[in-house]
C-alpha cells in the first residue's frame, strides 16, 4: 500500500467544520458560494459547525480566526472570498499572518488547475491559501462559485482527513 493510501485509511471519518464567506455585499440569502460549500461538505459526509458573514476587513478576518482557533468544534475552517488584488482585499493577509504551517502547495495547484481547467492567465490573480493555525485546517478560496467548486471537488474534499490526519498525528 502506498504511503498516501495508508495515511488516507487512518485519518479520521469527519471533519468539523466552519464556513465563512467575506463579503461587503453578500447575505446568507445571496451567498451562493458559502452555499455550495456547505452542500459539498454536507454531502461527502462532514459536518458544518458553523457559518458566518465577515465584511471584508482585515482586522476582523483575524479576529475571527483567532476567535475560531482555540474553539474544539472547529477543526478547519473555509473561506471564500477577498483574495483578490483589489484594494478592499485583505483574506489573504489576514490568514497568512496567522499561519502556524502554511500548505503552499494548495495555493499552487488551484491556480494550476484555475488556468488549464477554467479561466487561463487570469488564474495569476488569486491568492487563495491554505494552512494550519494551531490544529486547525484553514482554506482561503476565491469567491467565485466556480472557483469554489474547483477548490472543493479537486483539492478540499479529497484530502481534508488526510490534512486532518497530519495535524493530529502525534
């Protein structure tokens, strides 16, 4: 059995997780893509603990976060939105900057796949991020649906127990 295979089998069967969508403008009734993203969890089988609206601001990205972090329901959190290069973007920052390991391959690969699979050279604009505060797992995703669905179906759902797994292994 192949090492990845092996760690696959011994991560764990859910994973709690917080979904939160940064957005000046969205609301739970327009946030299609927070949306999606508990849908996709709900359907492979993980459990959504909570979800939240956070305007678009770096301080209080972190705060949340922070506030997040130590709180043993949550063992990963999702965000979609503001990572971007837009002036009002600032997930990326406020995630980075609270990082214990950064996942930079997560990143890599979504816009690897962003730029084969969907919207070419334009994929250089996304500074989606991945990584661990304390144990928790945290993915940074643009806020697109379509890039939501990319992020989820392609890296997200298919190794978030084996993220899971790592971080618990002693």
């Amino acid at each position: 059995m192949k090492s990845v295979d092996e760690h696959r089998s011994q991560a764990p069967d859910n994973v709690s997780c917080m979904i939160v969508t940064v957005s000046d403008t969205r609301t739970t009734e327009t946030d299609t893509s927070g949306q999606l993203i508990r849908t996709l969890l709900e359907e492979n089988g993980y459990t959504v603990v909570k979800y939240q609206i956070v305007k678009d601001d770096y301080d209080g990205i972190r705060q949340l976060l922070r506030e997040a972090a130590p709180d043993p329901r949550v063992e990963a959190v999702l965000l979609t939105g503001g990572t971007g290069i837009a002036p009002r973007d600032t997930t990326y920052e406020a995630v980075r900057s609270l990082l214990s390991k950064e996942i930079p391959g997560f990143g890599e690969i979504f816009r690897y796949l962003s730029f084969t699979e969907d919207i070419g050279s334009a994929a250089i604009l996304s500074r989606a991020i991945a990584g661990t505060i304390n144990n928790m797992a945290v993915f940074s995703m643009p806020g697109s649906q379509g890039a939501v669905k990319l992020a989820m179906e392609r890296i997200v759902l298919p190794e978030l127990r084996h993220v899971m797994r790592e971080i618990y292994k002693k």
